[in-house]
C-alpha cells in the first residue's frame, strides 16, 4: 500500500480484499475489474489474488485481454 501511495497512486484506484483468495467472494477484485479499462494496469500482490485457481488466473487475463486491459505478451 505504501509502494503504490509513493508511486503516486490515488486511493479510490487502490482495491483491497481481506478474505483468502481461496473464495469466489472478492469484493475487492470485482470492484477493480469494474474500473480497468484499455491502457490501464492492474497491480496484484501475488498471482492467487487474481485468481482461485491456475486455471482461473488464466481466464482472467485472457479476460483482461479481450478487453483491452492486458497487452499481448508476443
């Protein structure tokens, strides 16, 4: 939280989840995705905070992807 503070990151763009990752209920996660749009970047702490699972993490940015919000690795 200080890192992103200190790199000039506001805090209504700072998104926060207390529960374990380990549940579909992310109100942190789901309100984050609301606001990424093309361009943006979407910071997580360690990989398990963006998805459950393997398989969900890469759902997820093939999601972000589609949507613009994720650049093409290649």
């Amino acid at each position: 939280m200080d890192a992103l503070a200190a790199a000039g990151i506001k805090n209504e763009h700072i998104f926060v989840d207390k529960k374990s990752g380990a549940t579909i209920a992310r109100p942190g996660l789901q309100e984050a995705l609301t606001h990424v749009r093309d361009g943006d970047v979407l910071i997580v702490h360690t990989l398990d905070r963006l998805g459950r699972t393997a398989r969900d993490t890469v759902n997820m940015v093939h999601d972000l992807k589609e949507r613009g919000g994720c650049p093409d690795p290649g």
